[in-house]
C-alpha cells in the first residue's frame, strides 16, 4: 500500500466514523521498519526486517 492509498484509507475511516454519528473523529497512521543485524565470530548470523503498519482510530462523542 502506497502513502497515497494509506491516506485516502484514513479519510474514508474517518468518514464512516461520522457518517455513524461520531461528533468527530482522527485517524492516526504509522508505519514502522526495523532491522536485526548479528554478527558471530566476524560473520553475518542472523538478519531480520520487520514492516509494521497501523491505523489508529480516535472517535469522539457527546462533546
């Protein structure tokens, strides 16, 4: 998924939120990339990459 995509996503999430009776609501979007690197005995040992992404919805009522 894109930025652009990831974007239109958190739009239409928080649409819906209201559309559904939220008197607001925010979307918060992340994207995480992590990399292991190992070495033993001045060799590679272990390499490990990791992408998480997430989308936080905050709803607000009866404001």
């Amino acid at each position: 998924m894109n930025n652009k995509e990831r974007l239109e996503l958190a739009q239409w999430v928080v649409q819906q939120a209201q559309k559904k009776g939220a008197d607001n609501a925010a979307a918060d979007l992340g994207k995480y990339r992590q990399i292991e690197v190992e070495f033993r005995n001045r060799k590679l040992d272990v390499l490990k990459e990791s992408t998480q992404n997430s989308l936080d919805l905050f709803i607000y009522v009866d404001q």
